[in-house]
C-alpha cells in the first residue's frame, strides 16, 4: 500500500462506537435477563431485534480498530499504548470479576473464571478485550509481511473464505483463535478502509440514499436466516457497518451529539462494567416483576444499565487512578508536552 496515514481524529467513528456499544448493551438486555427472551418460538420480536444486532455490532469494533491501526507507528510504543490501553484494563476488571463471582456464584451465568482461562481463553465477560489485544500483538509483523504489500487485498479474500467455509480451525477457542480468524476480517476491512476513506465519502454511490434503502430492506428480508450458515454471519457485519457508518456521517452534519461521542470514547469502560450492572439488576429484576411483563423487564433493565455505566464512567474519568486502570490516556502535566 503507498498511503500511511498520521493520526486524526474522526468523529464519526466517535458515533459509530457510540452506536455499537449501546446495542451491545441492549443486546444483553434480552439475552442476560435469564428469561430465555431469544427464544425463535415464543418471542420471535425479541428473537429478530437480537439476531439484528448481533448480526453486526462487535465487529464494528474490529473495523473501527483497523481503521485507526492505519497510521505511522513505532513498534515499542505501540506495543506500550496496547498494554496501556487493553492489556491493564482485562488484568484489572478480572481480578475485580473474581471475588463477586465466586462469592455470588448463584447470581451469574457462569461462575468459573481461573487464572488459566484469563491467561488462555479470554475470561468470562472480557474476550473483545483479550482478542484485540492478542491480534494488536500480531499486528506489526501482519502490516509489515501482509497489509503493505502489493496483493494486499488477496488477504482479505482468504479470510473471507475461511469464514465462509468455516473450517475445523474456528472451533480452536485457546488464545480466541476462532474469533481472531473471524474478526481480523473486519479489523483488516477497516485498514483497507482508511486507504480510499476520503475518496469513498465523495462517491456518488456512497451518497445515493437508495442504496441504503435496498440494503435496510434487504437486511431485514434475510434476517431470520442470519444465524442459520456462515455466509449471512460474514456478510452481515459489512452492511451494518455501512448502515451505521452512513447514520454517523449524518449525525456528524451537526457537530453537538455529545452524548454519542461520550459513549463512543468510553465505550471500553462501558464493555467492561455492563456484565457488573447486568448481573445486579437481573437480580432485581426477575425477583420483583413476574415473567408476564417481559417487555417491562427488557426496558428496565436496558436504561438501569445505561444510566448506572453513564455515571459510573463520569466518575472513573474524574479519578486518574481508576481512568488509567480502565484504559484513558492520562496527561501528567500538559506543559511537558508543548
């Protein structure tokens, strides 16, 4: 490849990771509650609103991340800015996980989180975290031997029918291995992406409003067979990404979308404390309303999540200590740097 980019800001990846996590969030929503609120045959509006976002919302993460991996960088800083930033947030919200988990075991889904499945398979509630980070401990030799070189774009097939096919390889889980084939598709779409960004966004095609319109539909014509072969799981994420891609630009227009560019920011913090928040109010929940207002529940559980992860991110960048330990850049003294 012959552009390398230095680092910008863009805003409506801001938006986009804004957009992302909170369907992370509501995604949880229906399949954390303990209600078995996916299930095809007796909530099939859950079921098709869950498979809509799962259909696309982790890897517009891994597009967003490969975008951004797009630029000049040394080696061992960047391997010091991922220790920073992924490497000490899994360590600290996993030993933070491990006493409730134990001491609680009958509140949670899953009560086992030792010391060798934090080391080898990701934790319980932290593999996005894990699978970035081992992929960004890749990432220098990939962009030096693959992502640089001429048939660059070869790579991005290969991955793509691996997927498709979905070969034995996908169920090796040790080091998330599976999830690292599947996602370094996207992360490795989104280094591409950065190349012709600027070019794309000036298209005709890109800014033709029907074709947004032909994929939406399309999209919710297919959807319940999302779940039912490989090629729906792979395709799907691209056309979310250009959905919410599309939606951000749009929002970008106006400049003061605070509140989506302060989810996107924080959307880490946000990952890592959802399964806390989710574990407390499901309690709650299911204890104090009966199964019959299952609406009630999704609603409830949704905004008492996401009002408790907007405050408790407040605080946590108030708090350097806290701030540095989930994953902020912090600047000792601004006067060092001029």
């Amino acid at each position: 490849m012959e552009k390398v980019f230095k680092k910008r800001h863009y805003l409506e990846l801001d938006y986009l990771k804004g957009i992302g996590i909170i369907l992370v969030i509501l995604g949880h929503s229906f399949s954390f509650t303990g209600f078995d609120l996916i299930n095809k045959e007796k909530y099939f509006i859950y079921y098709y609103i869950f498979n809509f976002i799962y259909s696309f919302h982790m890897p517009l993460f891994f597009i967003a991340a490969g975008f951004l991996s797009n630029q000049e960088y040394k080696i061992k800083s960047f391997y010091i800015s991922k220790i920073k930033r992924l490497l000490i947030p899994y360590i600290f919200i996993n030993i933070i996980d491990y006493i409730p988990r134990h001491l609680f075991s009958s509140f949670v889904n899953n009560s086992s989180n030792s010391l060798i499945r934090v080391i080898f398979y990701s934790g319980v509630a932290t593999w996005f975290v894990y699978t970035l980070f081992v992929m960004f401990l890749l990432f220098p030799m990939l962009d030096k031997y693959i992502f640089k070189k001429d048939k660059y774009y070869i790579f991005l097939y290969f991955l793509l029918i691996i997927n498709m096919l979905n070969p034995e390889m996908s169920n090796v889980n040790i080091f998330t291995l599976n999830r690292i084939i599947f996602y370094l598709t996207y992360f490795y779409f989104g280094y591409i992406l950065k190349n012709y960004y600027e070019e794309i966004k000036k298209n005709k095609y890109f800014n033709n409003n029907l074709l947004y319109i032909i994929l939406s539909i399309f999209s919710l014509f297919f959807l319940y067979k999302y779940s039912e072969n490989n090629i729906t799981k792979v395709i799907y994420p691209f056309i979310g990404f250009m959905l919410c891609l599309k939606f951000s630009l749009f929002l970008k227009k106006y400049r003061n979308i605070k509140f989506l560019e302060f989810c996107g920011k924080n959307s880490l913090i946000f990952y890592l404390l959802e399964p806390f928040f989710a574990a407390i109010y499901r309690v709650g929940l299911i204890k104090f309303i009966d199964l019959e207002y299952h609406y009630i529940i999704v609603i409830l559980f949704f905004s008492l999540k996401f009002i408790s992860l907007c405050i408790s991110t407040i605080i946590i960048n108030k708090i350097k200590v806290l701030s540095f330990l989930f994953g902020n850049k912090i600047t000792i003294n601004k006067k060092e740097g001029e």
